[in-house]
C-alpha cells in the first residue's frame, strides 16, 4: 500500500514535469525570450526547452516498463509500435492538405517531389508544415529497434549503443552542408545518407537514447538499484554544469528545429 501511494507521486510528478514541458517545447519553436534577453533566450534554449522532447521520450520508455509488469517486454513494445503507428497515420492524414498546399504554392508539382513526400512521410516524418510529426516518427523507429535488439542484448546495452547514435547524429549533423569541404571518402557516405534520410533528426540518431533511457532508469528501480547509477547522475550534471557556459559561445540564432 506504502508503495502504491509512493508510486501515484511519482506519476504525479511526471505528470506535472510534462506539463511544463508541453510548454517548453512551445517556447522551443516561438523564443519569447529573445524579446527579453538574448542572453536569458540562449540559457533557457540550449540549456533547458532543449530537454523537453527527450523527457517525453525517457517517460514512455519508463511506462513500457513499470506499466503492466505481467507482460513481457515485446508484447509490450509491439502493442504501443502499433499505437503510435495508428496515431501517427492518423496524424498524416490531417496534415495531408497541408502538404498539397506546399505542393501548389511552392510550384512542386512534380513525380519527384510526389516521391520525396512519400520518403518523408516513411523516414523522416517532415513533410509541407507538418514537421512536428517527426517525433512520432522517430519514436514508432526507436520503440522497433530496441524490439530487435532487445532479443539480442540487454537494456543498459542499448542505452550505451543509443548514446554512440547520438553522437554520431551530432557530427553528422556538424558534417551536414560542409560536404565539398570534407575528403572523399567522407563526403560521399555523408551525402548519401542525406539524401536518403535528410536529417539526423529520427528514431536512431535522437530517438533511442532517450526511449531505452527511461527504460533503464525503471529496470533499476524495480530492482531497488537505484543508488548504483547516482555516480552516473553526478557526472551527468558535471558535464551540463559545464555545458551551461559553452552553450553561450557564439551570436548565432539557430532555428529550432525540435
């Protein structure tokens, strides 16, 4: 009973944390503060709103775990794969008007464009004003990848696999638009992946960490391991402590794109 009640807090918390995040990720997309601060805008930016998408991500791959503990894990990961799937075909839908619109005032009325929507749709999740779609997209992706690899390796596998990804994802996307500077035998694997995926904005690249995350935090819990990652959590905060400074480097304002 104890514990019961000490779980309904927690969820009461979390709840409240996404709360605050849905209008973070608000702030991601409108900067309110840069009428403010540039300073104050870059701060709560790069050094807070940033986090929003990836706690969203780390809470459904908390829930996968502690929700519905009788059933295995690829029983549940492939009922909520399918969830998202119906949402996200759903979600396409609405926005598909939209899209046609883009065709018609941007003057793309081509098979080819036709043929890039379709890939959009399928790998990127971003097509004519309807980019907010690519966290669906990229978490169908990552909830289908840590299903195959889960069969394979454990959990804490995948975290550390997801955090390469993510740093991968980052020099790629650095890598992004500088191709004719770079050395054959990079550019060409480089512009092949963008023309295929577009962005490093997806299940792989930003998706999984954050997903097998949460996952890993409640695999913990459960086990009542919790203290053993909290040198983990020390060195997590060092490192964004240091982050904080660095993040204000710089005069540029990149567009969000989260």
């Amino acid at each position: 009973m104890v514990d019961e009640v000490q779980h309904n807090n927690e969820y009461k918390l979390i709840d409240l944390i996404k709360f605050l995040c849905a209008y973070l990720v608000v702030g991601i997309h409108t900067r309110p503060l840069q009428a403010v601060s540039v300073l104050l805008d870059k701060v709560v930016y790069y050094n807070i709103s940033n986090y929003a998408v990836p706690f969203f991500y780390a809470c459904t791959g908390y829930f996968l775990i502690v929700k519905q503990p009788e059933k295995d894990l690829h029983t549940k990961l492939g009922y909520r794969i399918k969830k998202i799937f119906n949402i996200y075909i759903i979600w396409s839908i609405v926005y598909l008007p939209v899209t046609v619109y883009g065709w018609f005032i941007e003057g793309n009325k081509t098979v080819e464009y036709a043929a890039l929507c379709i890939r959009n749709y399928i790998l990127v999740g971003d097509n004519f004003y309807s980019w907010a779609l690519w966290y669906l997209n990229g978490l169908i992706f990552a909830l289908i990848l840590i299903d195959i690899l889960s069969k394979r390796i454990s959990i804490e596998k995948i975290v550390g696999f997801g955090s390469v990804a993510y740093l991968v994802g980052i020099v790629l996307t650095a890598f992004g638009g500088h191709q004719d500077k770079l050395p054959a035998l990079l550019a060409c694997p480089v512009n092949i992946y963008f023309s295929i995926f577009a962005t490093t904005r997806n299940g792989l690249f930003q998706s999984l960490v954050f997903v097998s995350l949460g996952m890993y935090i409640a695999d913990i819990e459960k086990s009542g391991e919790l203290t053993k990652i909290l040198h983990k959590g020390k060195i997590a905060l060092f490192a964004y402590l240091i982050k904080i400074p660095i993040s204000l480097i710089g005069g540029a304002v990149p567009q969000p794109d989260a």
